[in-house]
C-alpha cells in the first residue's frame, strides 16, 4: 500500500515507536490519528505535525474509549487505512517471582487491548478497497530470554492474534503484519514493571534502534504487505 494520502491510526502515540511512526507517516504524506492516555503529549504532537493530525485521548483496555476514538478518526478524516497497534508495557522478573496482577495487566494491555483496537477498526477498515493492520510486537518473542516471560509472552500472544487474523480478514481487502523490534531507545524501559535486566549476569548487551528506525519498518511493512518483518539482530537469534 502506498501510505501517501492515507490515514493512519497509531495506539501508544505519546512516545517512543508510536510518536516516530506518526512523524514518519506523516512525513510521507499521511494523516495520522494520535492516540494515548497521556493527552498532553498527543496535543503536542499534533500541533506539531499541523492539519494531518488529530490528537484523541483513549485508554486503549477501554473499548468504549476505542470505538469513540474510531468514530472520532471518521469523523474527522472520513475513515481508516491503517491501524498501527503500537500501545504496551515491558516486565521484567523470574516466573517463580512474578506478580499474578502484574501478569494480568501486561497481557490486558499487551495483548487484550490490540483485540479491542482491532475489533473497533477492522469495520471502518473493510469500507476501504485495501487496508493494513500492523501489529507492533516485539523480538524478544523469537527467543527464550530468561526474566522475559511476562513481556514475551503477551506478546507472543499477539503474534498469534496477529496470523489468524490475516488469514481471517484477508478476503475483506484487510492486510495483517506483524513486526518484531528489538531494544529500542525509548521510554519503554524505563516504564517497565520488574527490574531492568543486569548486563553483567544476563548478557543483556544489545545496542538500542533508533525508534525512528523501527517506525520506517513499520511504514516499509505497510508498503510490502509482508506477514511478518522481525529486527532482531543475526546473533541475538535463537
């Protein structure tokens, strides 16, 4: 898909990947709509990016709060080409140690709320002739890095998630991708539940992308329409 004209519907827009992918969209001729809790942010953001952006707070676990961000991005720009589920929280910790409430709030909103974001777009998304759904999860569900069990596995979910519902909704015109980033430099980690993994016994060493190189994957996946496009660097694969 050719993203120049299209809207662009980014969860998680406040910062980091989210916040990159809708410069770069936007920079290639996109409308991008914002959405995160953090409305300050996305206001500031918008008023960056000028007229092709629209800035709606929404709790994503909130499916009343998505259908009216939905509602609100048809409103405004007369529909949606392509949803960017970008929204999610990092945790680290052993599994023998991990918190059961902690557990159930990363998988809500790593996992749960991509489910909520899609069923809210994918009716606004048949009404186009083509139309993309990527789904932002993350390298480390290609390995079995000990301390990730939390994170990887939420988004392992949705990687899931993500391969049945491009095999679901490819006759309605609906391409579904899945990207793997790996370390970025964001504020992901520093926002994380658990402890920061310990370079000196973990061999947690890896250097950080750039978030605005992941959001020029992103918006190369929205142009290749391929299944799947992992990041993760040759010698951290297992």
């Amino acid at each position: 898909m050719e993203i120049s004209g299209k809207v662009v519907f980014i969860t998680g827009a406040s910062s980091g990947i989210g916040a990159a992918t809708a410069r770069a969209a936007a920079g290639a001729g996109a409308k991008v709509v914002l959405v995160a809790r953090r409305e300050d942010r996305i206001i500031a953001l918008a008023a960056e990016l000028g007229g092709s952006a629209l800035a709606v707070r929404a709790d994503v676990t909130d499916a009343a709060q998505v259908r009216h961000a939905v509602a609100t991005a048809v409103e405004k720009f007369g529909g949606v080409d392509v949803l960017v589920n970008k929204a999610g929280q990092a945790m680290t910790g052993m599994i023998e140690d991990v918190d059961v409430d902690d557990f159930r709030a990363i998988v809500d909103l790593n996992l749960v709320a991509p489910l909520i974001v899609m069923q809210a777009a994918i009716p606004v998304l048949r009404e186009r002739e083509e139309s993309t759904i990527i789904n932002v999860s993350s390298g480390v569900t290609l390995m079995a890095m000990p301390g990730s069990a939390t994170y990887s596995s939420s988004k392992a979910g949705l990687n899931q998630l993500s391969k049945v519902a491009r095999n679901e909704l490819a006759d309605a015109g609906i391409t579904v991708s899945t990207i793997y980033p790996f370390v970025t430099d964001t504020e992901l980690y520093a926002s994380m539940r658990g402890a920061v993994p310990q370079e000196d016994n973990s061999g947690w060493q890896p250097t950080p992308h750039a978030a605005e190189q992941v959001a020029e994957s992103i918006l190369a996946l929205v142009g290749s329409g391929d299944a799947e496009l992992s990041l993760l660097p040759t010698e951290w694969e297992h």
